[in-house]
C-alpha cells in the first residue's frame, strides 16, 4: 500500500510517530500493535500529555532545562523584589573601598621590594 492510498489520519498518525522516536522503540520492543496507539492517538489528541513519556530523550532533558530555569529566573526575581538598593550601593562602594586599600598595600609592598633589591644591586657593583 502506498502513502498516497493511505487515509489522512493515518498519514498524521505516521508524522506523529516520527516525532517520537522513543514510542517507534516502545512498540517495536513490547510487541503491541500500532493500532492500540493510533487509537489512543484519535482519542487523545496528540498534545495530551499522556504523550510526553514517548518524547525524545533530548526534547524532554530541554524541557527539563528549561523549566530549571524559569524557576531560577523566578527566584532571582523574587530577590531582587525584596532588596534594598540602598544598602546594595552602600555594600558596593565599601567594597570598592577594601579593594582599593588592598591595591594600593600590594603597590606599596611591590616598590618597597624593588627599593630593598636596588642597595643589594649596587653593593655587588662595588665589590667588583
């Protein structure tokens, strides 16, 4: 039987089945007939969830991904609804404070090192 003699519904039944790889394996596996899943197919609907199960491994780890991060998104909203903005920039300014005392001690350590090897230089130069 050709694709062109088949019924529409079951020429969409076919399209349904190549977009989920994981109920072609299912069938083939446990041996039950397609018409058991076409017939679930036509009465579910092919957005029922009962469907997702059958999704591809890689559809349903993106799904999964996703929703991680619209939970992460949502909490990260919840955050900053609560924050005072205020004491962020008075937080950051001190920080930027520490930062600046903690470069300008390694400066201060970096030119007292450099002037403490210069004698040593010099005192080799006149044992000579």
């Amino acid at each position: 039987m050709s694709g062109d003699k088949l019924h529409p519904t079951v020429l969409e039944f076919k399209q349904f089945m190549n977009k989920h790889p994981v109920l072609l394996e299912e069938v083939r596996k446990n041996g039950r007939s397609w018409q058991e899943y076409y017939e679930k197919w036509v009465l579910l609907g092919e957005d029922d969830p009962f469907w997702g199960q059958y999704r591809n491994k890689d559809d349903k780890t993106d799904e999964k991904g996703e929703q991680k991060h619209a939970e992460i998104f949502r909490q990260l909203m919840k955050l900053t609804k609560n924050m005072d903005l205020d004491k962020v920039q008075e937080q950051v300014h001190q920080l930027n404070n520490t930062i600046s005392m903690i470069q300008g001690g390694i400066n201060q350590f970096q030119e007292n090192k450099k002037s403490s090897d210069k004698p040593k230089e010099l005192f080799n130069l006149f044992r000579d």
